[in-house]
C-alpha cells in the first residue's frame, strides 16, 4: 500500500490499533482480533493485533513525539518513522529475505503496519539465555554486503544514489549517536550512567586525550561519510531470529552514512554478549564477528566484480583499500559501542543483567578496557581473529 498522510497524529491506544487494522482490511471482515501493546523500546508504541481464529498477526509500530526512556522533556521527529518505512522498502529491494513486509505507512500518524514476526526471538534475548543461532553471522553478513553494496556509488548511478540520499537526511536521528555514541560517554556529561565503583575507570576516560583524538576521527567519519544507506543502529536487539531465519527490523536511525558503522555496531553488540558469558561458552559470539566479516567480504567483493558500475573498479587494490578502511573503521566504531553501551545513556541487558554485583562490575570493566583497545589498535590489527586476542588482553591492559 502507498504512504498515506491524511491523518492527524494522536498515540495509538489498543482499541485504536485494531479499529486501523480494521479500516485497511488487513483481516477478514468480523475476525475476532486481539491486540496488545508490546513495545519495549526507547521511541516507540509497538502493537500486536492476532486473528483468534487464524492465529495470524500484524505489527503496527508507531513513533512518540519523544524518547520514553527520558520523558517529553526529549522531544523527537516524527519523520523517523517515514525514514524506516523506507528504508525497509529500500532494503527489500535488495535483501527481502532479511527484512519484515511492509504492509501500509501513514507519515502523519507516523506508523508502519508490517509482517508479524512473532514466530522468531529478539537475538539479543536469546543469545543472553545461551542460545547461539548458527545462520546469523552469514545471514547478517550478507545482509550488510548487499545493503551496503547497492546503495553506494559502486553499486548504483551516482546521480541516483545522492536523490536516494537526500530522502534520507535523517539529522535528529543522527544527533543522537553523534552524543550518545562518540561523545557523551567520553565526557563528564549529565546523560552517563554508571555504578560507583567504576568511576575511577571511567575518569581515566575522560582524561585520556590519546582515546579523544582517535573517538574524534570516528566521529568525523560518521559526521561526513555518505558511503551507503546504512541501518544506523545494527544490534542484537534490532534483529529477530531463529535457527533458519533472520530478520533486520528498526532502520529508523538510516541515513547515508560511512560503510563500516553497521559492521560496527554488530561487532560489538557480539562482544558484549560474549564478556556476559563464563569464558568457556564465549567461542559461538568470536565466531559469529569473525564470520559476519568474511561472509560480508566474500559478497561485497562479488558484487563488486560483478556489477559495480564505478569507471575505476578494476584498479588494482582499489577494492582492497575499500574493504581495509571498512574494516579499521567498523572495529573504531564497535569500540565506541561497547564504551557507549557500558557508561552511556543506554545500556544492555547483557551486561546489566548479570546478578553477581562483582562479577558485573569486572565485565563492565573488560568492556571499557576492551573498547578503549579496538579503537586504539584498530589500525594495527590484520585480520578480524585479532579481535579475540584483544578481547583476552583487555583485562590486563593498561588504560593509561
């Protein structure tokens, strides 16, 4: 169905939900239909509507005018949610099998309908209870490759590729991983939040003018850097998953940004999963990163031989530079993550649901270690099974 925009915009209420559903005809006439609110997010009402005869469902998510983890007091755009609706179209242009079906989006009311995906599990969720989904790391790495392959000047009419970019000027999303990401967490700044104990270790943060400079230069490039439409928000808890199927859900953070963002925030959602986990049960997380970037290589340099529309493709080493800088940037930005996700604004369950205090604190601790280390030694690393290495070191390294 087309964007409507011929609504008023109010919060959807349950009884609101089922009346839209209704209206668009997405169920038989007179099926008994339940519903419930089951958002659990930051920025949004989320709506489960089920046919009690069928079992069948459908999704209606709906932006708030602010972020519900502050309060009004943050207020927000509703053009987020235009921007998912889209980029879940454009992504299912390139990789339907990765992405929700987008039944109907009205920008006024800000609300996408979508295919119900209640048959798979939150990745984040699952991998916390142990589970290891075998075919995410390749299916997120194809999904990466594709995505980013096609939306790039490599893949698509370079003309065309900055009228797709210009839909996707997302700048209120943007602002808040430019703070919440790059800059927040590495200054005394109101938004942090830590326990106690971690104050020294976060001071030495603060102070540490080596780590700014670097964290500046990621910025910059995720401040300047159109390489491709990217998620903007690539973790565990925006993907639903099971052991056969996997699906990237909540691209309202897209924008054009630099190729190695959404590798980045994969990496290190992955990692900080592992550093919840005893040491024996951290092997499935390792081999996930390690086989998200050679999937996505070995499939974007596919693309690239076969359908790159770029004049100067076949210079030598020029893919090779390419997937180089992709690579240091995407381990700069997972360091960036795992310091945000420990002593920024927004947390993960990962972390902060481990029980034992002590042992919270130590693996809050590896992850500010290990964060500081990727994005020190990322242009020092050679391949991606450095990053188990560094992950082992962190511990005992030094942040001064």
């Amino acid at each position: 169905m087309a964007v409507s925009k011929q609504s008023v915009y109010e919060p959807l209420t349950e009884s609101a939900a089922i009346a839209l559903a209704v209206r668009l005809r997405l169920f038989p006439e007179g099926a008994p239909l339940v519903c419930r609110e089951i958002g659990d997010g930051n920025l949004n009402l989320v709506f489960h509507i089920v046919n009690q005869q069928t079992g069948k469902g459908i999704i209606i998510k709906q932006a708030l005018p602010y972020a519900k983890v502050v309060g009004e007091s943050w207020p927000l755009t509703l053009k987020r949610a235009a921007i998912e609706s889209n980029a879940l179209r454009t992504f299912a242009s390139y990789v339907p099998e990765y992405v929700p079906k987008v039944y109907y989006s009205d920008e006024s009311l800000a609300i996408t309908v979508m295919e119900d995906l209640s048959h798979l599990q939150i990745a984040r969720k699952g991998l916390i209870e142990g589970k290891t989904y075998p075919l995410l790391s390749q299916h997120i790495g194809e999904y990466v490759a594709k995505t980013l392959f096609y939306t790039s000047d490599f893949g698509m009419n370079q003309q065309e590729k900055k009228q797709l970019a210009q839909s996707f000027v997302n700048p209120e999303l943007c602002k808040i991983t430019e703070d919440l990401v790059f800059t927040d967490p590495f200054f005394d700044h109101e938004t942090n939040n830590f326990e106690d104990e971690l104050r020294e270790d976060v001071k030495e943060l603060w102070n540490d003018d080596e780590l700014h400079l670097e964290v500046a230069k990621l910025k910059r490039k995720f401040l300047t850097e159109g390489d491709a439409l990217i998620h903007g928000d690539l973790h565990t808890g925006s993907i639903f998953a099971s052991d056969e199927e996997t699906k990237v859900i909540d691209p309202e953070f897209a924008f054009y940004g630099p190729f190695g963002f959404d590798l980045g925030q994969f990496f290190a959602n992955l990692l900080l999963n592992a550093l919840s986990r005893p040491e024996q049960e951290q092997e499935p997380l390792f081999a996930h990163v390690e086989k998200t970037w050679e999937v996505f290589a070995n499939v974007f340099s596919d693309l690239w031989e076969q359908h790159n529309v770029e004049p100067y493709a076949k210079t030598p080493r020029l893919l090779q530079d390419v997937l180089h800088s992709t690579f240091v940037d995407a381990i700069g930005f997972a360091g960036c993550e795992v310091i945000r996700r420990t002593i920024g604004l927004a947390h993960v369950a990962d972390l902060d649901g481990i029980e034992d205090k002590e042992e919270r604190i130590r693996a809050k601790r590896h992850a500010l270690r290990l964060g500081r280390s990727l994005i020190l030694q990322r242009n020092s690393l050679n391949d991606i099974q450095e990053i188990r290495s560094l992950f082992l070191q962190a511990p005992l390294a030094p942040t001064n």
